[in-house]
C-alpha cells in the first residue's frame, strides 16, 4: 500500500506493529534516514537496539547472503518486545529476496523495514510494498517540514516557542537541510536547559548555524549605520583574515538587497524582513529593518547602483588596488546614509 502526506506523517509517528513492512525512499539520504530512525523508535522504544532487538542488514550482505533477513525476521532474541529487521540502502536486484521474506511474515515476526535511494514508479521494489496487502511505501520528498512536523520536534525536544519566535523557526526550516534543523534544534534544547523558558529570537540566533556571511556582518553594520571611521579598521581586519573584495563586494550587494525589498514591501520594513529568505533572526533582523526604515527605498537604489558600478571595476582589467577600491565604496555609501 501507498503512504502519502497526512497518512505518511501519522504512520511514521505511530507505525502499526501487525504490519508486515514499511519501504521509504527518496532522493535526501538525510530525510530518509531520518523518517526511518523515528519508525524505528516508535516500533521497539529508545532501549531497543540495546537490547538487540534491531537487526541491521547492509544491501551488499544481502546479495551475499539472501536468507539474512529472513533469518533476521524469525530469529527470537533474549529481551521480549517488537523486533526490527531493517535493510538499508536497498535496490531493484533485492525485489525477490525481499519478497520471499515478506511472503513467510507472520504477526509476531520482526517487522521488516526498508530504505532505498529515490525511485521510479516502475521500480520493481516500489511496486512489491504498494502491492502488497500488508506492507507500506512511503516516498521522501524535499518538502520544508510542516507546523505540524515542527511542533512534533519541539516536543520531543522538550521546548516551548514564543509565538514571534515559532515564525523564525518556521523559516529556518526552509532554508537548513533536516539534519541541520534538529541539530539546531538539540543545541536550543540544551542552550535553554537551564532555566527552562520558552525560546526567543534571540534564542535562535544564538543557535543557527553561521552563514558563510557573518565575518562580514560587522563592517555591513558599521556602513548601514553610517559609522565611517569605523569601516577602515575592519576592512585592514578582514584582509588580514583573507577576505576577498570581491567576497566583501558580493556581501554588502546582498545586504542592500534585502535592505531595499523590506523598505519596498507593502507591510512595511518589519514584515519586509521577516519574510526574508534566508530567515534573519532576532536582535539583527530588528536592527536591518531598523536601516531599511532609515535608508528608504531611493537611497538604497542608489547604494545598490554603486555596489554594482565597484563589482564591475573588480572584475575588470583595472590595476588600481582592489581593497581599497572596495573600502572607497563602502565609506560613499555609509556618507550617502548619513545624509
């Protein structure tokens, strides 16, 4: 049978253990690995694999040996409780011996789960589990995770959200990978350990991982609030960090960017920022949409028209010193903010 959206997301919370077998694939190795820990958890409980009550079957020793999982899924082990026998990076040249196995399953066996890279509707192992009257398949795709799903994970993690701070997470989840998002979401856990209060922006700030950005953020600050003899310290700083002008020339752009899309969003610079991909968090969205407010949208036209005109003398053939350049395009704009 065919799992798909609510029913998929129901089944890998609760999965039914008088099932024969459960299929998930997809493309992100990480989201299926990830749906596949929960099932498992969910079927034999934290101590589980302790107890070993989880076989682990690679495909490549199945090949070898095409009577591991059948073995697996009838051998009885010391602890009692629901046993697993789980076949991990399956392909179509396991349909049959995976079929075998399913066909001797009676309730009472362990249940057998399957993950397998993403599959085509005429996969032979996909159409063994969605034909099959006591087994599911489930396919991953790269959809951003749901409130639903969001709020599952807070759960687990033992977190409450402020409702601003719900929004920010929200959005996080669409710009990190899975893995990245519960990792983020852990290090929230244990980052609000102590005193146990509901998350903030300030929070997620905190936790997020850094963008490849965020050496440059100061010296950004420093332009967008037009605090010039602040610029030349920092940019002798970064170059002595290796950045490139290039590198700095691309970062301030983007910047500005977002700048002008909050200044011209209908709702206003706040609501600008806030639906900005990827998300801002906490104290530095209040402060962008503080500039955005202060710059406006002409001003930041003209910002952005200058970023360009210095992309291009970088690019070019120009022998004038590239630093400098860079640092002569930052102090205009900071004096063009000033005004």
């Amino acid at each position: 049978m065919k799992l798909s959206g609510q029913d998929a997301k129901r089944f890998f919370a609760r999965p039914d253990p008088k099932r024969a077998g459960l299929l998930i694939f997809g493309a992100d190795a990480m989201r299926v690995a990830l749906k596949r820990q929960q099932v498992i958890a969910a079927l034999i409980g934290p101590q589980g694999e302790e107890e070993m009550r989880l076989t682990r079957i690679n495909a490549s020793d199945l090949r070898n040996d095409p009577a591991a999982l059948s073995d697996a899924i009838k051998a009885q082990g010391f602890f009692p409780g629901p046993r697993v026998a789980f076949v991990e990076d399956a392909t179509d040249q396991l349909a049959d011996t995976i079929r075998t196995a399913l066909a001797d399953w009676r309730e009472g066996d362990a249940q057998v789960i399957v993950t397998a890279r993403q599959l085509t509707a005429r996969s032979a192992l996909r159409k063994l589990f969605e034909g099959h009257p006591d087994a599911y398949a489930a396919g991953i795709y790269d959809d951003p995770p749901g409130r639903e799903e969001i709020e599952a994970e807070l759960s687990r993690a033992g977190l409450t959200v402020e409702r601003d701070a719900m929004a920010d997470l929200t959005a996080l989840s669409r710009a990190l990978d899975p893995g990245d998002f519960r990792q983020t979401l852990e290090k929230l856990a244990l980052y609000k350990f102590a005193d146990g209060s509901p998350v903030t922006g300030a929070d997620i700030a905190a936790c997020a991982p850094s963008s490849t950005e965020a050496d440059l953020d100061d010296v950004l600050a420093a332009v967008a609030d037009s605090r010039t003899d602040e610029i030349g310290p920092i940019i002798q700083k970064l170059e002595s960090q290796g950045v490139q002008p290039v590198s700095l020339c691309i970062g301030a752009t983007r910047h500005f960017r977002i700048l002008h899309a909050a200044a011209s969003d209908p709702g206003g610079p706040g609501s600008g920022i806030a639906r900005v991909r990827p998300p801002v968090f906490g104290p530095r969205r209040e402060m962008m949409a503080r500039q955005a407010r202060k710059w406006g949208v002409n001003r930041l036209e003209q910002a952005l028209s200058i970023l360009i005109d210095t992309d291009l003398q970088l690019r070019s053939t120009s022998r004038a010193p590239a630093m400098a350049l860079m640092e002569r395009a930052l102090i205009r704009l900071a004096m063009l903010g000033a005004r």
